[in-house]
C-alpha cells in the first residue's frame, strides 16, 4: 500500500512533514481507500460498479437516466478500476439537462482526487525530481502529473483555504493552532527546488500538508476530508481540486 512518510516533533508528536513512502499500520487506514470505501456517498451496484444519484438540482429538476466513466481508485491500498454511473437530470419543459458530481471524480481525469492528492504530494515533498520520484505505479505518468500540477497551482490559495475550512470545521471547538502548533512552512528540500511559481508551490504545498497533517490528528480517511474541502470550495464557487480541470474535455481522459 502507498502511504506517506511523516517525520515527527519532538515536542509535540504531531507530524510536521512528509518524506519519502514507507508502510506504517498508524497511517495505511487514512489513505488506503477512496471515497467508495471510506464513505457511504455510493450505491453498489452489481458487478462492482459504483452511483452516485447526488441531489435534486431543484423542484424544477426530474430523473433522467444515467450515464457512466471510469476511474481509477483506491481500494485497500492498491489500484482498482470502477466504473462511476452519475445521475444526469432533465429540466421541465426543457432540453436543458444536467448531472451530479460525485465528490471525487473529477472531469477529464481518470483518477480520483485521493489519487492525484498523493501523486502530486510524492512529487512536491520528494527530495528528488519528478524522474526519481516512485509514486502509485500506473496512475499518471509523469506528463500527467506536470499536467495536473500546472492547472492547480493557480488556485493554491483557494485550495488551502477550502482545506482549512474543512479541518476547523471538523476541529471545532479546538482551535487550528492546536492541530498544528509548530506551523506548516515548506521544508528546505521544498523550497530549494527550481519550481517556476515557487511561492504557489509552496501554498499548494501547505495546503496539502494540512490535509494529511489535519486527517492524521482527526484519524479521519483522506479521502472525507478531501470531498469536504471540495465542496467548501463549491458553496465558494472555486471548485477546489476540480476547478482547475473544468477545461479538460470528457473525451480526453488523463
């Protein structure tokens, strides 16, 4: 199973970092499964194949069928390719049709957001470059990963505030400074690279360390926290991991 590395404080035993990959029983049940298995946001159907019905866009909004793609996902540790049938909807007296969004399916991609979580945090948080990086074999190539990096650094910010939301709001009432006392700025080997927009970078970087730093000391699956911060960003209209792959077309799977 992939599971991050995270270096611990002396002071106060909450992880600071993370480097390298190595298999801790602590940590494997935070990032071994995907939304599918770490949450009951789908229906099973049989053959192993996933819906998700989502919500009624609105009283004007009707049942319209299904439709499906598949992606790569996470189950006990290991890839697993299912198939995902979305609820399409059709307004009254109409063309006008719509569907639901599961929360880690993201348009154009054919991982789940667990999946490009980790693959983009290997690559940031590894002291090597992208070509020495050993991340989940067969999910992304290295192409993709610049492809993906690329697209979300724009939105660092809003991602690490959508993160931040999600996390006080499964803290409350302690306050964030309890979660991470020691603060989270990015490790020399981070901040040493050549990156060409170091200072989204090292956002992104926060960002993501303050999901599986905050999942860690909830002993929350990555996987809840993720969708949760995606739909702060949805209620904010900055659709968080998704926002920036909206002009991915559905036809070009990556």
């Amino acid at each position: 199973p992939f599971v991050p590395k995270w270096p611990t404080s002396s002071h106060s035993g909450i992880p600071v970092g993370v480097s390298g990959i190595f298999q801790a029983s602590q940590l494997q049940h935070l990032v071994r499964d995907s939304l599918f298995e770490a949450s009951g946001e789908y229906r099973r159907r049989v053959g192993g194949e996933l819906q998700f019905d989502g919500e009624r866009p609105g009283p004007d909004w009707h049942a319209h069928g299904y439709f499906s793609c598949q992606v790569w996902m996470l189950q006990d540790g290991q890839p697993t390719h299912r198939r995902v049938w979305k609820r399409r909807w059709l307004r009254k007296g109409t063309t006008q049709t719509c569907h639901s969004r599961p929360p880690d399916v993201l348009p154009g991609v054919r991982f789940c957001t667990l999946v490009v979580t980790l693959q983009l945090w290997t690559w940031i948080d590894a002291d090597v470059g992208l070509h020495k990086v050993e991340g989940l074999q067969g999910c992304g190539s290295r192409r993709s990963m610049q492809r993906w990096l690329r697209r979300l650094l724009p939105h660092a910010m809003e991602i690490q505030q959508a993160v931040r939301l999600a996390v006080i709001n499964r803290s409350e009432p302690r306050p964030l400074e309890r979660i991470f006392p020691v603060g989270l700025d990015p490790p020399q080997r981070v901040r040493r690279k050549r990156w060409r927009n170091g200072w989204m970078v090292a956002s992104l970087w926060t960002a993501l360390a303050m999901l599986f730093g905050s999942s860690y000391n909830l002993q929350l699956p990555v996987a809840i926290l993720l969708a949760e911060a995606r739909g702060r960003c949805d209620r904010t209209e900055s659709q968080h991991v998704v926002s920036a792959f909206q002009d991915a077309s559905p036809g070009k799977r990556r």
